[in-house]
C-alpha cells in the first residue's frame, strides 16, 4: 500500500474496522478519524460549531490510503486534533442526490484521494450498473440480499486470487445506504483481470 501513496499521504491503519467522520458546515471539508473508534466514541463526540458528525461506518477493505486532502495534490494531507482525536482531511462532498426508489441508496460525487486495498483469497462486494463497477467501501454484505440498488443495479461477488489495491477516481462517485446498517459502494472502479466473478 505504501507505494502507491506519496510523501505526505497517509495509510490509515485498523483494516475493517469503524472510522468515524465530522464535516466542517462553513467549508464542507469532511474529517475523518485517522485510526479505528468504537461506535461509542462517535456517540459521545462533543462538538462545536461549525463541526457537525456526519457518520461513522465499518470499513469493508483490509487497508485504505489517502494521497492528498481534497484539492491539494502537493501538499500532505491535513490533520487536525478534534474532541481529543487525530482527524485527517479525506473528504468533500458535493451536495446529495435524494434516492430515486424507495429505500435506495442517497448518491454523492465526493472530491477525494482515496487508495484501497484487499487482501487475496477474500471475496469482494462488487455493484454493477449500467456505467460500471462499484466497490464495497463502507459496511458488511449481512444485509444486502434485502438491499434497494439502483435501477439496473447488479450485486456480484469477485475473489480475488491475488492483493487488490484500487485508487477510487476523483470525483468519486458514491452509494450510501444510512441507518443501523451503513453501506457505500463507491467508483468506478476496473476489475482486477485475475478474479473469480460470481454472480
């Protein structure tokens, strides 16, 4: 993963744990915790304004980087310390698409760069419409059997037979599913050539 990360990126570690963010309302810049929390931290995280929480979520890749913060490729990524926490600048989102079926995913184009990797010999979350792939970025597949996709939406599963590192595009066009069960697939994305798909 450290290859494919400049000087002054990060690579966050905590694998498929929780990750929680807050989004600065006068900028919307969004912060994002820089290792794994406890659902509980984010619960009792006390803000102040013009920070605002705006989620936290289980990571469903083995690994995550980021090159830059939003809008500065030649620069490190940002930290700050927030609540007594260490955040790192990941994120900006462009102001959401409401669902188009009921129950289906909220759609986001999000400025970031954002590098993920998985491990080999591990089955991956892939959804399929009609302009691509999109990868599993936020939550487990527990629930997607009862999931509202987008129209023409198609969830497989791919193994991967060797380590799969993907840089999401900037913008990065996002899927997210919100309640007791956060889910976002994210891209698009190209395939690896060696894996087994499975539909």
């Amino acid at each position: 993963m450290h290859e494919h990360v400049p000087d002054g990126g990060i690579v966050v570690s905590g694998g498929r744990d929780a990750f929680m963010e807050v989004m600065d309302t006068s900028s919307r810049l969004v912060w994002m915790s820089a290792s794994a929390v406890r659902v509980a931290d984010y619960e009792s995280l006390e803000l102040e304004a013009p920070l605002v929480k705006s989620g936290v979520g289980r990571a469903a890749m083995d690994r995550a980087a980021f090159r830059h913060s939003p809008g500065t490729p030649d620069a490190p990524v940002r930290k700050r310390s927030i609540a007594g926490h260490l955040f790192i600048n990941v994120a900006v989102p462009s102001a959401p698409i409401p669902p188009k079926l009921p129950d289906g995913p909220m759609e986001i184009s999000v400025d970031k760069a954002h590098v993920l990797g998985f491990d080999a010999g591990r089955s991956v979350s892939i959804l399929t419409l009609p302009e691509g792939d999109f990868v599993e970025v936020i939550g487990e597949s527990d629930d997607d059997d009862s999931r509202v996709f987008p129209e023409g939406g198609i969830l497989k599963q791919i193994m991967l037979s060797e380590p799969w590192v993907v840089s999401l595009p900037t913008p990065t066009r996002a899927f997210f599913w919100w309640g007791e069960s956060p889910r976002s697939f994210q891209g698009p994305v190209t395939l690896p050539s060696d894996s087994n798909r499975r539909d």
